[in-house]
C-alpha cells in the first residue's frame, strides 16, 4: 500500500501475509483493521466475508457512538440557550422585587412583604432549577471541568449551614457542625461547596419541624470523610440505589409533596467522584439520613491549576 | 459619581440597571443596542460601560471593541453583564480586560464592579 510501514515491518519480522478490511459507515471507509501472518496464506473467501461483516459492525457502531455524541452536545446547546432565556426575565423579577423589598418598611406593610418574600423564594428556587438542568447538560456533553486549589472543608460546611439557617429557624430544627482539624484540601472549593449546599438543603428539607441536621467532617484511614445526617422522613431501602439517578424522586419526599425536581443528588454524585470520591447512603423511613462522602487523599499532582476530569 | 454607559436590548433590564446606577449617585446613558451605544458615546464618552453580550445586531463583546477602537475610549472599562453562565462564555468577556456579572446580579456586586473599574480600569 501507500507507506513505507507495511513493507518494512513485513521485512523486520518477516510477515508473509496481510489482510486489511475496511471499517466503513455511511459509506465511508472510517478506518481500516490489519492482520498479519508469518507464514503465507490462502486467500479465505469465507475469512474475508465474516472479518468484512464484522468491519461493518464496528463502522455502525462508531458511527452510533459519533451521533449520540452530536445528539448531546445538541442538547447542551439547547439547554444553554433555555438558561438564557430564563435567566433574562428571571433578572428583572428577582431584580425590581429586591429594589421593593428594600422600600422603607411601612410602605409594605408586613402582610404585603410577606407575599413579595415568597415570590422571591420562588423566583430563586427557578433559578436554581435552571443552574441545575444546565449542569446536567453539561455533564452529558463530556465532563465537568474542575479548577484545583486548596480548600477549607469546614469552612465550606460552614457556608452552606448559614446559608440553610433560615430555613431551618423557621422549622425550628437543630443544626450542628462538628469536625476534626483538616489538613487543606486539594479541590474545586466552588463545585464541593454545591454538594454541601445540595446535601444541607435536602436534610432541610425533609426534616420535619423540630428535628436535628447534623454535618461532620473528619479523616478515616487518611479517607477525608463527610456526613449530612438528618431525622428526616427517610427513603424506603429499595429506592436508596436509586436515589443518585436523575430526576429520581423517593416516595416518601412525593408523598409528602416535598418539592424538587431529582437532580441535586446526581449533581453530587458527579462533582464527589470528579475528586476521586464516593458517596453513600443509610436510611431508615421516619427515623432519618445519613449521606456520606469519602475523598481518599488525592495522588501528589503537578502545580497545574486546573485539569479537565470526565464526568 | 461617573458617567455610565449600560446597554442591554431588554429594556426592563436597562432601567433596573439604570435605577441601581442613579441611587448610587451616577449618572446613566442608556442604550438598547450596539448601534444607539455608539451613537449616544460619540459626543460625550462614558467612564464605565455596563454591557449586555447577547443582543441583537452588534453583541456585547464586538462593541466592547468597537467602543475602545473609539477616540477618548481606548481604555474604557467594560462591565459585563450577561445571562450567558457558562466558563468560557466568562472567559470570553474577561479575555478583553473586562469584568463579567451574570444575570440575575446582585446590586452590591455591580457597584463592587463600577468602583473598581473607576479605580483600576483592568481586570488583573
């Protein structure tokens, strides 16, 4: 053929007989699979027919493959333009509700700011759904890039607890933070402080009034080790493996019309094991959650500050 | 107090920006697309530009350009404020020295944005 490669390796090693069979997709040769033999052969029509059917296999296969992955990346453009299209309008109710709520306060009366705070809750939680879908889009369309630096485990803990506070008061649950000292760790501070964030807010959640959501933090064996653990409602045991999946919901958070959509615990799941990690569950219904994630001690990197990690 | 270009071809938006501006005692131009920016920037150029990046015609980033290619602007700070979140639409913007907000903005983080782009024209 063409190059030089095939008449040289046949004299370096002293190959006989070549057969080379196209790999072909929508007419088109994709690729090409060779064989040698040392000793010469006979032409095998029958050969020939089953390695050209399977050429063919693989040609379908790859072809399958390349418009599953048009298809997604179709999808994240989809999905990139409907977060636009949320988000603009979404700025002006989020952004004129904010310049009424901060009127001076007896132009509201308490009753109306009530109103407008739960139009504002409601405006934030949209947002957030539209941050979660275009995530998940993303994460189809090939990865989740990550930016490494070191990070302070606790104080992420912290952050998400305050933000859930408000919340939790007017639940009247207990929230608690209880942790060893860590050494710094090396990750994406703003994606590990979303799983927090997703995984306080859940056990918020589902907790019912005067309950206790506890976070704590320590290292196992040199595995650095989270736990969100609530006296929630609880997930029946045969739906917990299902529980990471998206837009999966538990029965018990349906039959208590407990809001959500299903994808907080994917978007944990893909942001813990883009750092190496793993997460688990143990529950039991009415008497609560634990969710727990372990990150083993990252392997000694190069300085790079950031890297690209498949989803 | 500066003079303040913001441009955004979603008019609610421009007034929304236009009222945080004024109670924070600047005084705001307003533009609903690259064009009318560049019309209403020729006589009397602004301190900071306040920028939508998907619009109509002319996009935030081509007249972010196009304003600094202008005499008295080579060196105007651009604020971007865009409903386009992803990474590299981000680096996109702040590959031209810029700032970048996404929208929905929090009104304390504008004002962040104009004083330090009124003290420091780049983004380090």
């Amino acid at each position: 053929m063409k190059g030089g490669l095939w008449p040289q390796l046949a004299e370096d090693i002293a190959l006989s007989a070549v057969l080379a069979l196209p790999i072909v997709g929508d007419g088109n040769v994709l690729g090409v699979i060779v064989l040698f033999h040392r000793a010469a052969q006979m032409r095998d029509a029958s050969l020939i027919s089953t390695l050209s059917i399977m050429g063919n296999q693989i040609g379908h296969w790859l072809q399958r493959k390349h418009s599953e992955s048009e298809a997604d990346k179709q999808k994240g453009e989809f999905f990139a333009l409907v977060s636009h299209e949320l988000r603009t309008p979404l700025t002006s109710i989020v952004g004129y509700l904010d310049l009424i709520l901060e009127a001076e306060a007896d132009a509201l009366g308490d009753e109306l700011r009530d109103y407008l705070v739960t139009v504002d809750r409601n405006a934030k939680r949209l947002l957030s759904l539209v941050a979660d879908l275009l995530f998940v889009a993303r994460l189809d369309e090939g990865g989740l890039p990550l930016e490494f630096k070191d990070l302070d485990f606790v104080r992420l803990a912290e952050e998400a607890l305050e933000a859930a506070r408000p919340m939790a008061e007017s639940k009247r649950l207990t929230l608690e933070l209880s942790s060893q000292a860590l050494a710094p760790y090396r990750g994406d501070a703003q994606r590990l402080g979303q799983t927090f964030d997703n995984l306080i807010s859940n056990a918020v959640k589902f907790t019912p009034t005067g309950g206790r959501v506890e976070v704590r933090l320590g290292v196992d064996d040199g595995v650095l080790v989270v736990e969100v653990q609530d006296t929630g409602i609880g997930i029946p045991s045969t739906e917990q493996g299902h529980l990471f999946e998206r837009f999966f919901r538990a029965s018990t958070a349906t039959h208590e019309a407990i809001p959500g959509v299903g994808l907080g615990l994917t978007i944990v799941k893909a942001i813990v094991e883009a750092h190496g990690g793993s997460t688990s569950v143990s529950s039991e219904v009415g008497e609560g959650t634990t969710f727990r994630l372990a990150f083993p001690p990252p392997p000694a990197r190069d300085e790079e500050g950031g890297s690209e990690v498949a989803a | 107090m500066a003079r303040i270009l913001v441009v955004d071809d979603d008019p609610d938006i421009v007034n929304l920006v236009n009222i945080r501006l004024r109670k924070q005692g600047h005084k705001v131009v307003m533009a609903g697309s690259g064009a009318e920016a560049l019309a209403v920037t020729s006589e009397d150029p602004p301190d900071v530009a306040v920028l939508d990046v998907s619009m109509p015609g002319l996009s935030g980033l081509e007249l972010c350009r196009l304003l600094r290619g202008s005499e008295g602007m080579t060196d105007l700070p651009v604020i971007f404020l865009s409903a386009r979140v992803l990474p590299e639409d981000i680096e996109a913007g702040k590959s031209l020295g810029a700032r970048y907000l996404t929208k929905p903005f929090v009104a304390s983080a504008l004002f962040d944005a104009v004083n330090s782009s009124l003290k420091a024209p780049d983004e380090p």
